[in-house]
C-alpha cells in the first residue's frame, strides 16, 4: 500500500501543499516588511536572497509544479472517469513537474554561480 502510486501520489500532494502554505506565511512576512520602513524591508529581502534561500527557491518551483499537475491529474480522473489510466498520468505529471522545474530552476542555480 505504501509504495503505491496513489500513495506516493498522495504523499507528494500534501507534501507541496504545506510547502505552498509555509512560502506564503514567508511571503507575507517579507512583503509585510515594507509597513515597517525600507530599512527592514531592505534587511529581510537580503535575507532571502542568500545561496540557502535559492536553494529553496527551486524547491518551491518543484512543489508548485507538482502540486498544480497533480491537481489537473486529479481532475482528469475525478471528471472524465479514466481511472483506467491512473499510473500513466501519475507518471506524465511527475515527469512535466521535473521538466518544467529543470526549466526554471537552471537559470536560478546558473544565477546563484556567478553570483
């Protein structure tokens, strides 16, 4: 049952959606910085701008990647019926998530090494 697709599937989603809501509590903080005058807001936002945090930064791409593909697999399954082909699009929207986060992660790690 664990290492099923569906679990891992499962797993995976939950995962990213507390990802998701971490980042915008983190989000929040730092836009909510700007309240308290440009030299907080200036402190926080070099704070996220440290190697650890672009790190994280191609983290985050990869869980909203996942997280949005595997709802739009959810929803072919739930509204089409196509249980049928459950693993197949599991695969398809693990792999566009990999892709898409190659795509835009490259340019932040790229960006990160020449500093």
């Amino acid at each position: 049952m664990y290492r099923s697709n569906g679990f891992i599937s499962f797993l995976l989603r939950r995962v990213t959606g507390i990802a998701l809501a971490l980042y915008l509590i983190a989000h929040l903080w730092v836009i909510g910085s700007a309240l308290q005058g440009p030299q907080v807001f200036d402190a926080r936002l070099a704070l996220v701008q440290t190697p650890f945090f672009k790190v994280a930064e191609v983290g985050l791409l990869a869980a909203v990647f996942y997280h949005a593909f595997d709802g739009l697999r959810l929803l072919l399954v739930n509204w089409f019926r196509v249980t049928d082909y459950r693993r197949s699009l599991f695969y398809a929207a693990f792999g566009l998530a990999a892709l898409m986060t190659l795509a835009g992660g490259v340019p932040i790690l790229v960006f990160l090494l020449e500093g």
